[in-house]
C-alpha cells in the first residue's frame, strides 16, 4: 500500500460531508451494490449532485487503497464527515432503524 494513495483518499474523506466509494458514478452505478447505496443516499434526502463519489474502477490503487484504509473488504464504502460507515447492507439497516437519516440530516 503506498503512502500517496492514503493520502489522497483521506483528502478526500476529511474534504467532503458524504462520500461514496463506489464502482461508477451517482448517475450511473456499475453494480448493484453501488446503486443500491446511491438509492439509500437519496431516499434519505440526499442530493447526489452534492455527494462527492469516486469511482474505483478509474484507479486500481485507490480500489485497493480504500479497502486497506477502511479495513473494509467491499466497495462501496460510505463515508460521513471523515467517519467509515459501511457498505450498502449496513447502510439500508441503518436507514431501516432511522439512524442514517439522522446522522446525515446532522449536517443539514
């Protein structure tokens, strides 16, 4: 794991609110997983325009980067100011108990 690409990806994470690691783009997700996790950002009220996404399938570095940095085996990964939140399985369960909604509408 080279030191760049962790420091690029925790620019990332600790320069934006939300960010989505996932395979495409909000506008057009790459896997289901991805889509299903744009779905929950928006069924929380999100605008993805304002979500910053990065794809992983433009960079094998940060693809694996990110997985090294999270300790997180899967994409996508949700990040909410700076702090790991999950793939979109943990991601619908906490949508599910209301707990996602208030962790983003924190910042609202």
């Amino acid at each position: 794991m080279d030191q760049t690409t962790q420091q690029h990806i925790e620019g990332i994470v600790k320069g934006n609110d939300i960010v989505l690691f996932m395979k495409g783009d909000a506008n057009f997700p790459m896997c289901g997983f991805s889509g299903r996790a744009v779905q929950i950002l928006k069924a929380c009220g999100v605008d993805t325009g304002g979500v910053k996404t990065v794809n992983v399938l433009e960079d094998e570095a940060v693809r694996q980067g990110i997985k090294d940095y999270s300790q997180w085996p899967t994409i996508p990964q949700l990040y909410v100011r700076g702090e790991f939140i999950g793939g979109s399985d943990i991601m619908m369960e906490m949508y599910e108990s209301g707990e996602l909604q208030q962790l983003i509408g924190a910042k609202a």
